[in-house]
C-alpha cells in the first residue's frame, strides 16, 4: 500500500510538476509576447510622435507662409490704392490737356478761315486793281 501510495504521490508530483512546467512556459510565453507588443506599441508611439512633429513644423510653416502672403497682399492693395489714384490724377490731367488741344485747334480753325479770307480779298483786290488799270 506504501508503495502504491508513492506512485501515486510520485504520479501526482510529476503530474504538478509536469502542469507547473506547462503554466511555467506558457508565463513566459505570455511575458514575452507582452513586452513585444509593449516594445512594437512604443515604437508605433514613437513613429507617431515623429510624424505629428513633423506634421507640426509643417503646419507651422505653413502659417508663416500664410501670414507673410497676407502681408503681400496688403502691402500690394496700399500700392494698388496709390496707384489708381496717381491713374485718376493722370486721366485728369489728360483729359484737361486733351480740352486745352481742341480748344486751340478750334482757334487755329478760326483763324485759319480768316486768314484765307483776308489773303482772298488782297487777291481780289489786286486782281481789280490789275484788271482796272
């Protein structure tokens, strides 16, 4: 009876034995494929934190660009402003010129007609004053 009670406490050793080996080696496993994952976790982490400062920089680079477009463009509507009001000031001027020209060539017109009219009479004149003598 002792001995059969050996073998079965042997039996039953071996067999807790045996499961804690099992249990033993299924922790490990488990441990091992935790910290792979922690590790691949941290890594992802890390890429992205990468990524979102990169993305970031851009994004702030992008706002400078914005902000000094925008200047640009305020600066470029003050020169525009100041431009077409030298343009209306010009038009002006041309358009005061432009009266002044056909004002003068009306004169000229005038006097022009009197002119030959002056010129025809003296030719007239002459013109009796040859045939009557």
């Amino acid at each position: 009876i002792l001995e059969d009670q050996s073998k079965i406490l042997s039996n039953k050793n071996y067999r807790e034995n045996k499961y804690a080996r099992y249990e033993e080696e299924v922790r490990k496993d488990n441990d091992k494929f935790i910290r792979d994952e922690q590790m691949k976790q941290e890594l992802l982490d890390k890429e992205q934190d990468e990524y979102l400062d990169r993305l970031s920089n851009t994004a702030d680079t992008l706002g400078n660009m914005g902000r000094v477009i925008g200047q640009e463009i305020t600066d470029h509507n003050v020169m525009l402003d100041e431009m077409s009001i030298e343009v209306d000031r010009t038009n002006s001027r041309i358009k005061n010129a432009s009266a002044k020209v056909t004002e003068l060539i009306n004169k000229l017109n005038e006097k022009t007609s009197w002119c030959i009219i002056i010129v025809l009479v003296l030719v007239l004149v002459g013109l009796t004053v040859i045939v009557f003598n």
